[in-house]
C-alpha cells in the first residue's frame, strides 16, 4: 500500500489538491454505515436521502461548537462558566445557519428551547469533570485531514481535537455526548478514531501516541494506543470495504442488515426488511468523489 498527504487544514474540497489517480473518497461515517448495513450506506451516499437531525444529534453539534468555541478563549478564561455563557449564542449561530433547527421544538413552547439548552449545558459539566481546558493548547480543532491510499482511494475525516505534545506526540481527542456505549457502540467509535490515526500517520510519519474518546455524560474517558503494524492492517480493511462498495455499486445490490440501530434509522420505511421499497436505483451514479454531506460527519452526528 501507498499513501500519498493531501493537505490537512480546514479547507473545502474544492479547494483540496487531489491527485488525479484519486477515483473515490470515503470517510469515517460512511464506511461505518456500509459495515453497520449496505442499504444505509446506499441511502445516504447514492441515494442522497435527506436526513432529518434529532433532538440528541443537534445537542451533540451544539456541544461541539462550544467546546470549540472555548479554546478560543485565553487560557484562563475557559472556565465551566464561560463554557455555558457560550451554549445560547452558539445556538443562536447554529439556527442562523440552519433555520430548519428551530422546527425540533414547538415554537409555543418556549421552556422546550430552555430545557434543551440546560441539557447542553449539563453535558458541559461532563467535559469539566474529565479535563480541564485551562492547561490544553489544542494544535488543531474541528480540522479537515485527509490522506490517499492504495493510490486511488481518499479517505478523510473531521478531527474534534488534536493534541500535539512538545516532544511531538500526537494524542486524536473525539467528543461523544452520548453515554458510554457498550462494547459494540465503542467499536463503532474507535473504527472512527483509527481511521484518524491512519490518515495523520500517512500524512506525517507519526503514529498517534493516543486515540481519546471523551464521554460527557458519564464524564468517563476511554484512551486507545495504536501501533503501525495495527494501522496498516486497518488500511487494508478500509481498502478492502471500499472495494466491496465498489462492487455493491457495480451490481447495485446494497441488502438491508437489520440490527437494533434500525430502531433509530431514518429510512425505516423504505428498507425491506420492514416491509418497504427503496427507491430506484439512481441512473447516474453519485460522483465518488464526493461524500453524502459536505461534511463526512457533522458534530455530534454520531452520538
């Protein structure tokens, strides 16, 4: 396997530099949906299927822009109640950005924005329980990295947080504001995490020292360490997944794997195996260079 770096600061794909031989992107979010079930992956990344946020999802991106907010903040000053003085106007923003957010609660009921952001705001006492951002310089925060492989693919995701030691060691920081997942769930998360790893190693030589999953509800912490050999294994499962949806999309064949996530699925109603009927299959076919979303993952997407 090859890899070669694609620049890794927050930019858009427009302006990314990829090599011609690039054929296909992938990142984190979808090739976990394609292991978590073929038809999701499908629906989301060539069906394009618009998704509706939930109420846990938004909290996750609001959490996430405050928390990203904070270290703008001098060093002192990033205190658990400057963190909540932040959750209102980075609501506030993000409903600017997004009007479609105000309609997750009754406009005549004014205490369910209240309350929702209270909840955010706890879920901020979470992070303070585990960390204290007074003594962290983050390197980088809500950074686009991206790396190709196998020459053809380019795989790429969004950081929450790196760290970077004065010895330069890496430490890859992920906020989850769900709880801490039961041992299924935490693979999911640390599939995202390694997929991290694998591009900053690409990219710069470097094997992240630690992979860092915060979980602010329960205010626990889950610390991963990778090597290379593990990484490069990794890369040849994410070649090899790509190559499956290659070849899933060649005989436009994506079968529904029902499991309990399909309790919080979107698409329920078009999948077969409860009794739906999934649209055609587009006659052209999605550019593979581009991801289901602009952004792989948006913040908090996969609490």
């Amino acid at each position: 396997m090859t890899a070669e770096p694609v620049i890794d600061q927050q930019q858009s794909r427009a302006t990314a530099k990829v090599p011609a031989t690039v054929r296909a992107s992938l990142s984190p979010s979808r090739a976990a949906d394609f292991k978590t079930c073929p038809l999701l992956y499908r629906f989301r990344s060539i069906d394009r299927l618009p998704e509706r946020p939930n109420v846990e999802q938004v909290r996750g991106t609001l959490v996430h822009a405050v928390l990203e907010r904070l270290f703008d903040l001098p060093a002192a000053g990033r205190t658990p109640e400057a963190a909540g003085d932040l959750v209102a106007p980075q609501w506030d923003r993000l409903v600017a950005e997004q009007p479609e957010l105000a309609a997750l609660f009754d406009a005549g009921d004014p205490d369910s924005t209240a309350e929702f952001l209270r909840s955010a705001a706890g879920l901020l006492e979470g992070y303070f329980a585990v960390e204290d951002p007074r003594r962290l310089e983050p390197a980088e925060r809500e950074a686009l990295i991206s790396a190709v492989v196998d020459d053809e693919l380019l795989i790429r995701g969004y950081l929450d947080r790196l760290d970077v030691a004065p010895d330069g060691a890496l430490r890859v920081v992920d906020y989850k504001t769900g709880g801490a997942p039961r041992e299924a769930f935490e693979a999911r998360a640390l599939f995202q995490l390694k997929f991290y790893a694998l591009v900053l190693w690409r990219t710069r030589g470097v094997v992240p020292r630690v992979l860092r999953l915060l979980y602010l509800k329960d205010a626990e912490v889950c610390d991963y360490t990778p090597d290379a050999e593990e990484l490069a294994r990794f890369e040849r499962t994410v070649v090899a997944l790509w190559q499956a949806i290659e070849a899933a999309t060649a005989r436009q064949d994506f079968r529904p794997r029902p499991s309990r996530l399909c309790d919080w699925c979107n698409h329920r109603a078009l999948c077969p195996s409860f009794g739906g009927t999934p649209p055609p299959f587009p006659a052209a076919a999605a550019d593979p260079l581009v991801d289901a979303r602009s952004r792989p993952s948006p913040p908090g997407a996969d609490e």
